[in-house]
C-alpha cells in the first residue's frame, strides 16, 4: 500500500469537509438573520383593510391598506421610530380606525456583556397612528424595563404591563410589575409613575450564618416572590385584569390575579389566588373574568393536560375545565363550539426524515363531538407552518406553508365547511401568485370578521430568505381579493 500517495489525499478531503461546514453554516445564518425573518404585524383597520408594521434595518413602519387592496399612507410606509434592529415591538388596533405602536429601544444599550450598563433597564416607548397616518403622541416614552404586554382600552388608548426593575447586579433584578394606562391623547392616566401591583423581595448580600446552613452564591432573596412573569388581558369594559406569578422556593409556582377598572381602581378587594401554577397563556372569558391557561398532572391516559384556571367577574373561582393534550391544539369555531388539531410524527430512515400528518374533529360547547376526526394534511405534504382562522359561520379557513429543502417556498389556503366537508381543489388556492418568487413565509394571520381571511408574509426571489413584505384578503370563497398580493413596504 502506498501510505504517502494516501496522506496526500487528507488535505483535500479536509477542504471539502470545511467547506461544507462553512456553506451550511452560511445557510443557517441567512434563514435565522437575513430580512426573510423579519419581524412584521398586522391588524384590522376595523373598516374591512389592514394596518401592516414591520421593522428594517433602520427602525418601524406601518403602513395601511384598505378594503379595495390600496395604500393609503406614503409609499413604502409611515416611520414610527428610528432604532436598529434586534428592538421587539407589538402591534394593535386603537379601535378607531389606527393603531398603537410599542416598542423597546435599545439604541443607547451596549452589546458588551462586561460593560455594567448592559443589564440597565431598556426605554420602552408607545405611538399612537391614526387612520390617516398621522402620528397623535407627542410624547413616546412610557418608561423603562421588560415583557411589556399591551392590551387596548377599546377608546384610542392602551394600557401597559411591564417589569420596572432595578439592577441589583448584573442579571440579578429587583422586580416591579407596573400598569399605565395612555389616553387617546397620549396623556398617563394612572399617575407619572404609574400603578405598582406587585413588588419582589429585595436581594440581599448572603449572611455567613445563611451560607453555612447550605445558601450558595453572594445574594439571595426570601420567597414567596415576584419575578417578573406576568400577563394582563381585557375585562371587556375598559379595565384589564393583571396575573403574575411567583416563586414558591418550591417545585410548584404561584399565581395570582388582581382586576382594574378603567379609573385604576381595584374591583377585587383582595387579590385572588388561583389554581395556576405556572402561566402559559390567559385569555378573557367575555364576562368580566379570566382563563388562565396551565400545567396539570392528571391520571388521563395522555399524562400532561392543560386545564383552564378560570376565575369570573366577581373575582371567584370557577371550576376547571379541561382544555386538550399536549398533543393537540384546541381552535375556537367562533360559535361556542372548537376544532382539534392532532398531528402525528413519524420517523423513517434511509434518509432519516421526520413526517407529519394532521388530523381535526369538531367539538361543540359542552365537548361533545359534531363530527370525527378526519385527514386533514397526508405525510406527503410538506407543511411547515399553518394557521387556522374561524369564518364566523362554524367553518375554518386553513393557511399553510410549504417547505422545500427546508425552506418556505409557497403559501396556500383551503376552507372546511361546518358540517367536516374539505374544499380542496385539485390543486388549493395559492395566496400569493407572483413570478420568479422562490420564498413565502407567513408572519400574520387574521379573520376579516366576514368568513375570509387576512395573510400577511416575507417574500423573496431567494431560496433563502425574504426581502419583501406582502398582504392578501381571501373571501369567503377561497379567492383572492387583492390580486396577486398587495407589496406592503
């Protein structure tokens, strides 16, 4: 054998090797970084259009389209702020026509991990555009923090949730969940400094007797505590109800919830201690109350099931309602009754690929079924993403996305009648039909409230990403309302 004829050939095969590594790592930085994943909102414009926000690599935008598919502001959209990218932002609705803008700032934040300041409180502003683009707030800043949530007031204002806490060291913080409610005008509603429901325990530098009964690091605080995760949804007449939950010290969280009224006061004397104990979602129950989505260990023979902690109007506890497994997701029909999503995974080899068939059965508002589970999607589609939006009627409009090689490359839609029938076509509406586009990711989904639906997504004559921001109305009959698609940015 001739071994030196054989070495020569390892620097070659190494190059190879590298440069493989490198292509892919390349191919992941374009799908996770590049504008194909940009961040973009939509909202109801309440008069059958949409207000469409996204953000680029100088700051937010928005931009309206109206019923008939035409922009209404400049072309290439309203500047709502300068900030460079990496700042989260939320869209919503102000209920008049506009929308309210919210946003991070993280401009005068350092990058450097050593440098004390990058752990400093980040500025958190709030805009107000009216239905004619015009910008109402003179003044954005709110104040400054994190998880921010906004909820509408159902008037032209907002009210804000935030974290106001202060740095003790480094990531250690003080935590201070804080409400603000902004006038129509822009003016603070609940003080300059905003109400304060709930405070943590301070840290505080660990004691020598602490640290010799077992108590590790330099800092420690008591519990039960706040730590910084909360929620807040509408109560339907101005007011919000606010849920955080605390660190027991123990395997199991707290929460609890407290309602305002639209003037800042406490409807509950009390604060209510639920069943929860940990938040993953909540949602208004349409009566003045709260369900709130969490964690619970039962005997079913599916293990983990989600159960909702409901509490009324009144402030008083209601009994659980079981949600749905794990393994599936629940879709209100808008009617009282829901859709269940199941999807199964199966794995082959040769080559090792991960598959996916959906299946849906209809439960009415007691939990009884109208209709069985049916196919939904065959493993044979590739779907990479889908959204199920009600038509108001007891039906569903189904969006999806398809991938090939990994990568969205194509948007369409197909309708499921009340009664289980699939309208599928031969071949299902294409959302977007435009020449030369290689990439179509959905980034918003919304009922217009009249059985159709609106999609908003990232488009791109690469396989890889997408540089364009594009908006479609399908009707209530699978066609698309605005053409082709109408180019938001």
């Amino acid at each position: 054998m001739d071994i030196t004829k054989q070495k020569k050939h390892w620097p070659f095969t190494f190059g190879i090797i590298a440069i493989v590594v490198i292509v892919s790592a390349v191919i992941i930085y374009l799908y996770h970084d590049a504008p194909g994943r940009l961040p973009v909102s939509a909202v109801s414009d309440e008069t059958d259009g949409i207000i469409v926000s996204w953000q680029d690599g100088s700051g937010i935008n928005a931009q309206r389209i109206d019923s008939a598919g035409q922009i209404k502001w400049q072309k290439g959209g309203m500047r709502i702020a300068d900030c460079p990218p990496g700042n989260g932002f939320d869209l919503q609705s102000d209920g008049l026509g506009g929308a309210i803008v919210t946003w991070n700032d993280l401009s005068d934040i350092p990058d450097e991990h050593d440098d004390p300041a990058y752990f400093d409180p980040v500025p958190i502003h709030s805009q107000r555009i009216s239905a004619k683009g015009e910008l109402l707030w003179s003044t954005t800043l709110v104040s400054a923090g994190r998880k921010w949530q906004v909820v509408p007031d159902g008037t032209g204002g907002a009210i804000i949730a935030w974290d106001r806490y202060r740095t003790y060291s480094k990531a250690l913080r003080d935590n201070y969940l804080c409400v603000q409610r902004i006038a129509p005008d822009g003016r603070r509603l609940w003080g300059d400094e905003a109400l304060l429901i709930v405070a943590s325990s301070p840290f505080q530098p660990v004691t020598p007797e602490e640290t010799a009964s077992g108590v590790r690091g330099t800092s420690t605080r008591s519990r039960p505590t706040y730590e910084g995760e909360h929620y807040i949804v509408t109560d339907g007449t101005g007011g919000i109800i606010v849920l955080w939950e605390e660190d027991t010290g123990e395997e199991d969280n707290q929460v609890y919830a407290s309602r305002l009224d639209n003037d800042g006061n406490y409807v509950w004397p009390d604060r209510v201690t639920t069943t929860a104990t940990q938040l993953i979602s909540a949602e208004s129950d349409g009566n003045g109350g709260v369900k709130i989505g969490t964690p619970q260990i039962t005997s079913s023979s599916v293990g983990t099931v989600k159960v909702y902690a409901h509490i009324n109007g009144d402030g008083e506890l209601q009994p659980l309602s079981a949600w749905q497994p794990d393994i599936t997701r629940a879709v209100s029909d808008g009617v009282g009754g829901s859709f269940h999503i199941r999807v199964d995974e199966r794995i082959t080899s040769s080559p090792r690929t991960l598959h996916y068939t959906y299946y849906i059965q209809k439960l009415d508002e007691s939990g009884q079924i109208v209709w069985p589970e049916k196919l939904l999607f065959t493993e044979g589609i590739n779907i990479d993403a889908v959204e199920y939006i009600a038509d108001g009627t007891g039906g569903l409009n189904i969006i999806y996305q398809s991938q090939r090689d990994s990568f969205p490359c194509s948007i369409n839609a197909l309708r499921l009648d009340a009664d289980g029938t699939i309208n599928r076509s031969e071949k299902e509406t294409p959302v977007f039909n435009l020449p030369d586009i290689k990439y179509q990711a959905i980034v918003d989904a919304f009922s217009d409230d009249s059985g159709g639906a609106y999609i908003v997504a990232v488009i791109g004559k690469s396989a890889l990403s997408g540089d364009m921001v594009y908006a479609q109305h399908l009707g209530i009959n699978g066609s698309c309302l605005w053409g082709d698609g109408v180019r938001v940015d």
